[in-house]
C-alpha cells in the first residue's frame, strides 16, 4: 500500500467532480487529431516504440465493413503507440515504485488488432491478457507473432510453480479457440463482452488458476484471481459503452483489496496490492467523457495522471488524457 500511496502523491489531487473536470479540460484548445487514426487506409503502420521497430497490421476494409457491433478497433489509433511508450518506459513511476515487475499480471480492455500494449509490457511482466471482441484476434495474434521479442520475464516465469496449474478448467471447443497464447508464451487473448461475459474469471478462462482450489488451505496457497494492472486504451466514444465498460473494470478490481492508507485494512489478501486502472482516451465528446466519468466516480477513486508523470507526448493540450483508477 506504501507504495500506491507515493505512487498517488505524483498525480496530483483527486478528481472529485465529474463536471467541473470535463469543463476544464475542454475548455482548452484541443489540436484536431480528426477521428484518431494513424491511417486508416494503410495495411500496415510501422513505427518505433523506445527504441523497438515494430510493423503493425491492420484492416481498412473491416474498418468501413457494416459488421454488428462496430469495427474501431480494426486499425490502430494514434494514442495507442503514445500510450504503450510512457507505460513501457523504465522511467515510469509504476516501474520506479515497484508497483509493476516481472511478477505482474496485466488485463487489457479493448486491445484492437495492434497488440502494441501487449508487446511493449508483456517482456517486463509475468502475463498479459489482451481482450477485446473476437473479430480482432486473428490480426491481434498475426501482429504479436511478427513482433514478438523474447523476454527475460517470459523465460524467468517458467520456472514459477504457479504457472502451470495442476488443473485447468473445462471450457468448449468454441471458448479453447478464442483463448489462445500466441508466439509469446506470455500473452493471451480472449473474447470478453462487457455485458454478457463474467470478468471476474479472466484467469481461470485461461488456465493461470485453479478455480477448484480448497476452502482450507493457507492464506499463501489462496488463489490470487486479480491483476495488479488494468489498462484500456481509447474505448470510451459512445454514451452506450460507458455502464458496461465502467461494471467491467469495477468487476475485475473486486478481485483484488481495496486501497487504503491503514495496511491492515485489506484483511486477509493484505499482501496483494489493489488492482490499478490506467484508463487513456483521445478528447472527443465532452458529453460522453463526463458520462463516462460520472458513472466512473460511483465506484472509483479517480486521479488524473500529471503532466510531470506523463511527459511530452501525453500531456495536457495535446488532446489526450490518462486517468488512474482505483476502487473505492
């Protein structure tokens, strides 16, 4: 908890209210970025991500398809490289304050085709669970496979014991191909619908749990069903995804302590850190972003990460935001 507690002194003060936030971050001059697209007529994007090339490929035809259920996350969008730069980056302070390491598990909302969040973190952290809907998993898995670099993380990890779990559970023939590891040993995606599917059994799904554990056991034994990091990237465009995308996130920090400044407040998972929520978007609608903000504050203590924490490339006017959650 220590270590969230300097984490937060970073950020600045708490967002406490939902209207005057969304007032004073559009009030400024926002740089018109259009729709946010790198380039939505390319095949392939290539660029450089802390000095790491990478070729992402992606789908203008699905883009502009009329497919049910939308299609945005067919190509890659311009916060995403920003975003997986700052994350990945050793200056970080989520790095600096150990609050991440080669032990973390990280969960990804709407990971779209790229894959880039999944392949600059992934080399630093246990494992890393990519979601999203499952038309974007075969681009998903053909990007991660061509810009996959080995990791000291990944190959330290095979040794845990916990890797491996003596008994996975039982899934269909449908669910065992939409959950699949790629090249990388360490990064898994699976389809999750945010108003349909049980975030809450995202380990289990994919086999790094045992669900079927003993009520008796020791607290070191006790299954560990959380993350220590939640991070989505520019999914919140629509006043429709607000309520299902907030209960999704809120879900999934319930599997984890609450934070608190007494350490003995967590009780018996008090070792486990709170899961932390890194939520990015590109300023567009201040309607939607106050919506989504507002259901946010019910359940969530909310941070605005400082221009300090983000650097250049992130930081106020540039027409992105990042907000740090974590629940209440």
């Amino acid at each position: 908890m220590e270590q969230i507690t300097s984490f937060l002194s970073l950020l600045g003060e708490e967002v406490e209210d939902a209207d005057e936030e969304a007032f004073y971050l559009f009030a400024q001059d926002i740089p018109s970025s259009n729709l946010g697209f790198v380039d939505s007529r390319a095949t392939t994007v290539d660029l450089t991500i802390n000095n790491q090339d990478y070729t992402i490929h992606q789908s203008p035809t699905l883009l502009s398809s009329t497919r049910a259920g939308g299609t945005t996350g067919a190509v890659l969008w311009k916060i995403t490289p920003l975003f997986s730069e700052w994350l990945s980056s050793p200056t970080n302070p989520l790095w600096t304050q150990s609050l991440l390491s080669s032990a973390s598990t990280v969960v990804e909302l709407g990971c779209g085709i790229s894959g880039l969040n999944a392949l600059t973190l992934a080399p630093k952290v246990h494992h890393y669970i990519a979601t999203d809907q499952e038309y974007v998993h075969r681009l998903f898995r053909q990007n991660i496979e061509t810009n996959h670099q080995p990791s000291t993380a990944t190959r330290s990890s095979k040794s845990r014991k916990t890797q491996q779990p003596q008994q996975q559970p039982k899934r269909s023939k449908h669910k065992q191909q939409q959950q699949q590891s790629t090249s990388s040993p360490n990064i898994t995606f699976t389809s999750l619908d945010w108003e349909l599917d049980i975030a809450g059994s995202l380990k289990a799904s994919v086999g790094l749990e045992d669900p079927d554990i003993d009520d008796d056991n020791e607290e070191e034994k006790e299954v560990d069903r959380g993350f220590d990091l939640l991070v989505s990237c520019d999914c919140i465009y629509n006043d429709a995804l607000v309520a299902p995308f907030v209960r999704t996130c809120a879900d999934i920090s319930r599997l984890r302590p609450i934070y608190t400044t007494d350490s003995h407040g967590a009780g018996r998972r008090g070792s486990r850190t709170p899961t932390i929520c890194l939520i990015a978007q590109q300023q567009r609608s201040p309607e939607v972003f106050e919506a989504w903000l507002q259901e946010t504050l019910r359940v969530f203590r909310v941070w605005r990460v400082s221009d300090d924490v983000l650097g250049g490339s992130l930081r106020s006017g540039t027409g992105y935001l990042v907000h740090l959650l974590l629940l209440r």
